[in-house]
C-alpha cells in the first residue's frame, strides 16, 4: 500500500493540517478507517488519535482511494471543532457511552407525566362530592 499526499495545508485558526492523499492498494480491497489513520500517522509522523480522516472516496475498477484528512495538534482540539458523527466514526471521541439501564430510567415517564383519563380527570366540584358518596358508604 502506497500513500501520496497531493495537498498539504496548515490552517492555524483551527489549529490543524489539513491533507488530502492517494492510496495505491493493488489486489486489495479498500481498507478501512483504522488502516488508513495508521499508514497517514507514519507517513506524517503524527499520532493516530490526531488524526481524523474526513473523506475517503473509491473509483470502480481502480485500485486506489482518494481521501481527505485533518491533523489536529491535539485530540481535546479535534473533539471542540469536528462534529460528533465524524470523531465516531474515527474512534477518537472520548464521551463515555450511558449504560442502557440509565436510558431506560430516563426515558421511563413517570407518574406526574402520564394523562389522566376521563375517568380520572377530576374538577373541584365533583371531588367532594365523590368523598362524601364514599363516606356514605363506609357509615352504611
């Protein structure tokens, strides 16, 4: 597998480089993201985690893939800038996922949410006037 970078940019506002290359992967398929964070990280010099690849783009019937690439100088500015989705998809997000009890407590409704029904909607003239049907009932 050969790498080519045919653009390089620095980009200090955002505090990254920003790379777009060329993999030559003859009679392979198209590797996958962790692959190829591995091979821009020697090939850069650059840590894995600081790199987030953005784009990768493969032709039919050539075997190479065209991608776009953002070397941050750090991974806390990686995870302030790039969306949640990309840092994802490139293993570098560092939120720790809910357990799947904690979802179901939260989105459990509790009693204060749920409607009440016809039968249970009560007017303040008709409240007292179902307690005294009860006591009523308990005297007899």
């Amino acid at each position: 597998m050969e790498i080519e970078i045919t653009d390089k940019k620095n980009n200090p506002l955002f505090k990254r480089t920003e790379i777009q290359f060329i993999i030559k992967h003859e009679n392979q398929g198209t590797p996958n993201q962790s692959i190829l964070r591995n091979e821009l990280a020697e090939a850069l010099n650059a840590k894995k985690d600081q790199i987030i690849i953005d784009t990768v783009h493969s032709s039919f019937g050539i075997q190479q893939t065209r991608g776009y690439a953002k070397i941050y100088t750090s991974r806390k500015e990686a995870e302030k800038i790039e969306r949640k989705h990309i840092l994802k998809r490139n293993q570098v997000s560092s939120a720790k996922p809910k357990k799947k009890e904690e979802d179901a407590e939260a989105l459990a409704p509790t009693s204060e949410d749920k409607p009440k029904s016809t039968a249970e909607a009560e007017t303040p003239a008709e409240a007292p006037a179902e307690e005294k049907a009860e006591e009523k009932k308990e005297e007899a």
